[in-house]
C-alpha cells in the first residue's frame, strides 16, 4: 500500500480545485509581484546580474580564479532565494533566519571580490560595481529587515535567538 495516495487526498480536505482557481492563481501571481517588487529583490537581482556578467570574465585556464565562479554564483543565487524565502515564511524567526543567511552570503561576495583581486583578476572596475552594488543592498537590507514584524512569531523551542 502506497503511503501517499490519490484517494487519500479527501481525507485530509484538500481539493485540487482549490490549488488550481484562477482566484488561487492571480493570488500566487500577486504575491510573486510584490516580492519582485521590493527594493531589496530588485537589488539582490542586479547583484546576481551583475555577477552573471563578472562570471564571464574569469579566466578559466587559472584554477585558483575559475573556482570563484561557483563561489559567485551560488552567493548571488542564495540571497536572491532567502529574501523570496523570508517573504513566504512571514513569521519573525523564519524572517530572521534568511535575513542572516542573506547577510552571510552578501559578505562572502565582498570577501570573493577581495579575493579575486589579490590573485591578479584583470578586469578589477567590475569587481568595484559589484561591490557598490553590495553596499547598495545592504542599506535597502537593513531597512527591509527593521520592518519585520517581530510581534508575529511562535515559540519553536530553540531558544530567543532573536527576541
């Protein structure tokens, strides 16, 4: 027997039709804008563009320099993920907890630019509007995060980490 079956679905109240209304939809569709919408998306999108276009550059016969491509990439990734994460969540700690992981992966960029420099990257000008762009983030970061409300929240038994 099948732990997860179709027939089960009753069981348990769900309606496919209920996921799939048009009112379902232009609800999911609306949401999506507004996280698409944010400050702090829309910059965490030019980062991750910008890093698309510094990727290009890296030289890929210096293994040292090529490994920072990934590197990159995933940071610009993740932070692009944990705000849309922290959005979704809504619930202070859950809010909190991307906010960290966004704060650690935006400093890991700056930290990558560095790197890159001292290993003789040509093309450096680039390296600085990422980081401009990175100081950009974090001013639209720090406001987006002072706006969450820590009044909604729920105890999950690992203590006050952000109270």
């Amino acid at each position: 027997m099948a732990i997860f079956d179709d027939d089960d679905d009753e069981d348990f109240g769900f309606d496919d039709e209920d996921y799939n209304s048009e009112e379902s939809k232009r609800d999911f569709q609306r949401e999506n804008d507004r996280v698409d919408n944010l400050p702090v998306m829309k910059k965490a999108r030019e980062i991750f563009d910008i890093v698309d276009s510094l990727v290009e550059l890296i030289d890929d016969e210096d293994a040292f320099i090529a490994h920072y491509r990934s590197m990159l990439f995933e940071d610009s990734s993740i932070i692009c993920a944990k705000i849309a994460g922290a959005e979704g969540g809504d619930l202070y700690s859950l809010r909190m907890e991307n906010a960290v992981l966004i704060r650690i992966h935006a400093r890991n960029l700056l930290a990558q630019t560095s790197g890159l420099k001292m290993l003789g990257f040509k093309d450096v000008r680039y390296l600085q509007v990422l980081r401009d762009a990175i100081e950009e983030f974090r001013i639209l970061f720090i406001e987006w995060v002072n706006g969450f409300d820590k009044s909604n929240d729920v105890a999950d038994n690992w203590g006050n980490l952000f109270r």
